[in-house]
C-alpha cells in the first residue's frame, strides 16, 4: 500500500497545512499541535503523545480523532508519533512544523531526523521550506535552474560529490561534518554522490 502519512508537531505553526496534505492519507497531531489543527480546521486521524500540552478545547473538539497516549518519557512525542507511522509501512512521512519555538526541541528533532531508520522517505517542512536526507550512494535531483538549497553533515562524510550546483564538489572527504549554506542550482538535474555518511539537505520553496 503506498500510504503517505503527516506528522503534524507542536513547533512554529506553519501557515496553509492544508497545502501540505493533499495526496495525504493519513494524519497525525503530536500532543498540542492538535491546537495547530484546530486552528487551521485541520482533522487528524490520531493525536499521539503524553498528552501534557494539548487544550481541553482540542480534545473536546476532536472526538473522530483517535486518542493514543504514551505517558513514557524515554522519548519525545515526536519519536512517539514517528514510531507509531513508521509501524503502518507507509511509503511517505511528512513532518509539519517540527522546529522553532525552544531551541532544546528543534535540535532534538534535527537528531531524531539524522538517526531515522525507516523505509518511507521522510520529509520535514517549515513556513520557508523542506528538509531531507539522502544516504551514501547516487542521488538526483529534478529542481528547477537557480534553485537556493543548503547541504550539511552531523558526521564524516566521505566522497561527497555535488554537481550541477554553482559551489560544486568532486569527490571530497569531510572527516567531522560537513556545512554548505544557500547554494544554488545551475541546472535542472543535479546530482549528489557520496559513499559513506548521512546528507542533510534544506531546499527553500519558491
């Protein structure tokens, strides 16, 4: 089944989630962001976590919503929310609203993201753009000429090659990390190599 999945999170409210659904079959609120949802008469399928920042309003509003609490504290709701799509193999995890607000969070879900393990591509969106992740092997991207996407590494990253982009890179070892801010498209099929390491990569919606 190619079930695509969005993990609404209780960071910065991103404007027009309705956007961001279509072609979305599945809808997950982590714990206060069914706020969010309300706010944009948005209904998730579940709301997911320990429940300690959700309104009264929100869950007295949702009632077709599935209610499932995890009162544990090993992880954040957003690991709980992740869990939890990642266990319907779906073929698309789309994360909504996951940064600002305090910055513990932010940077919390930026290495939940870098650890993730799932099959489905994983995508995380903000009110100015995407971020994913590429593994080690040969990636291409379809983008339109002057595209502005920023790349960058939490580990070594080894052979890394970047082509089609205005600063390009032929076969290059980074042995701490790795940080390319706001580079830019000069063709509409670029590629990214690399053989060992993980790829963050940041492209700012038109």
């Amino acid at each position: 089944m190619n079930l695509r999945i969005a993990i609404i999170a209780n960071g910065e409210e991103v404007q027009n989630i309705k956007a961001l659904l279509k072609a979305i079959d599945l809808i997950i609120a982590v714990d206060g962001a069914a706020d969010i949802c309300r706010s944009q008469n948005v209904y998730p399928d579940y709301v997911i976590g320990d429940l300690d920042s959700i309104s009264a309003e929100s869950l007295n509003f949702f009632t077709r919503s599935k209610i499932i609490e995890i009162s544990r504290q090993d992880n954040t709701d957003l690991q709980k929310a992740l869990n939890f799509a990642n266990s319907l193999n779906p073929s698309l995890i789309r994360i909504i609203s996951a940064s600002g607000k305090r910055t513990d969070h932010s940077v919390a879900n930026l290495l939940i993201f870098q650890n993730y393990q799932g099959k489905a591509s994983l995508e995380v969106w903000d009110n100015f753009g995407k971020l994913f992740i590429y593994g080690p092997g040969s990636h291409h991207l379809k983008l339109k000429k002057n595209s502005t996407i920023s790349f960058f590494s939490l580990e070594p990253i080894f052979g890394l090659t970047l082509a089609g982009f205005k600063y390009s890179l032929k076969d290059r070892d980074f042995k701490s990390n790795f940080t390319g801010v706001s580079n830019v498209t000069t063709s509409d099929n670029c590629k990214i190599e690399f053989q060992k390491g993980k790829l963050l990569c940041y492209l700012i919606s038109e």
